[in-house]
C-alpha cells in the first residue's frame, strides 16, 4: 500500500528543524505532501508564494516530496490530498499539550486521519520561525537555522546587501 502523508504547517520560513523533520518523514512513507498553510490569522511575514517557493527549494533533493500551499482545515487539505496521516514535529514538552488537542480535534473532525508524531532533533528543540524573524529582523545572523536560500530572501525583504556571515565584531 503506498502511503502517503501530510506535513503542514505555516513555515513562516522553513528551519532547519523543519527540514530535518521533513527529511527523516520522507523515508518514513512513499510520499509526503508538505503543506504550507495561508495562516492568515499569523499574518505571516513572508507571502504565501514566497513560502511555498522556499520550502520547494529546501525539499527539492528529496524525491518523493511536494511542496502545496492551503487554505482552510486540515482535516480538508488531507482529503484533497489524499491522506490520512498528518506528520507533526514535537521539539519539546510545551510542544505536546497543543499538538494533541489539535490532533483531538483533526480526529473528531476526521476519525481515520492519524497524526503521527516526530521529535525534533535535540540540537534543534529551540529553534521557532518566530526566533529566527526576530534575528534576521535586528540583521543578526541566522545562517545556522535555515538554508542559505532563506538567508538571501530576508536579505531581499529587507533590503540589505547579501551579507549571510556573522555580525562583524567592533574590530573587523
Ligand atoms: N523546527 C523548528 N520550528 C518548529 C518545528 C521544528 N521542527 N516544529 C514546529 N516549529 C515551530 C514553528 O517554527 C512555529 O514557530 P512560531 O509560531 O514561533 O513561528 C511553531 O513551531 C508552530 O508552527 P507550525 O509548526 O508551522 O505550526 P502552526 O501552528 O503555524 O500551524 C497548522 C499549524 C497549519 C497545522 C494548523 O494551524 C492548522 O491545521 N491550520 C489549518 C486550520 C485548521 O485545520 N484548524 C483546526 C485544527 S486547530
């Protein structure tokens, strides 16, 4: 049976928590569906399209992963998608309240769509979007956290010059 799973998220921009969860997902079944959801009640920094297109160029080495963009439930993409198993990363505990009653709720709303759980690599359990826009948003350096191609697209939104080294010291 070829199985087939959902990662969704907002991904407002992809990390290299997600991409390690998308990576060890993807040799966990056939084919997975990463979904990157409109969230608009995030009034998410980066665009919708930008999102997607970043998260294509993140996953594009992994051949059995597409990259959709969402909008509306879960449970809804699933169907479209043809899936009834939602991947999710827990980084830490103060993940695992809110996953399982969003899971509850996917399931109330879905009953056979299951929701799989993956732990984040430890070396990544701090790392959010929203800590990285923080960074990148005072031109600190976030080349550890995300993909060079992330790195030159805040360089783009914020107009800088395509600087993805580390801060310069007072002395350099
Ligand atoms: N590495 C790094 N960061 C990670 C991570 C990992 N492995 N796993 C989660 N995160 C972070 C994200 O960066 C994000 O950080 P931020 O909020 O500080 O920016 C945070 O955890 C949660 O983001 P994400 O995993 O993208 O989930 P989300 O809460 O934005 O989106 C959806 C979750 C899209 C799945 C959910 O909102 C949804 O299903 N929406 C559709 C509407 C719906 O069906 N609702 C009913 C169910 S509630």
């Amino acid at each position: 049976m070829n199985v087939r799973a959902i990662y969704p998220g907002t991904f407002d921009p992809m990390t290299v928590g997600h991409a390690d969860v998308a990576e060890r997902a993807s040799r966990m079944f056939d084919e997975l569906v990463i979904g990157v959801a409109a969230s608009r009640s995030k009034n998410p920094f980066f665009t919708l399209d930008e999102r997607v297109a970043l998260a294509r160029r993140i996953t594009e080495s992994l051949g059995n992963v597409t990259v959709r963009p969402f909008e509306g439930l879960l449970v809804d993409f699933a169907a479209a998608a043809n899936s009834q198993v939602v991947v999710r990363g827990l980084r830490a505990i103060s993940d695992f309240e809110f996953e399982v009653q969003i899971a509850g709720v996917n399931r109330h709303l879905a009953p056979k769509v299951e929701t799989v759980f993956i732990a984040a690599a430890q070396e990544y359990t701090f790392l959010s979007s929203s800590i990285v826009r923080e960074v990148a948003g005072h031109d600190g350096d976030v080349s550890d956290f995300v993909h060079p191609i992330v790195v030159e697209a805040f360089n783009r939104k914020y107009e800088r010059a395509g600087r993805t080294g580390r801060r310069p010291t007072p002395e350099s």
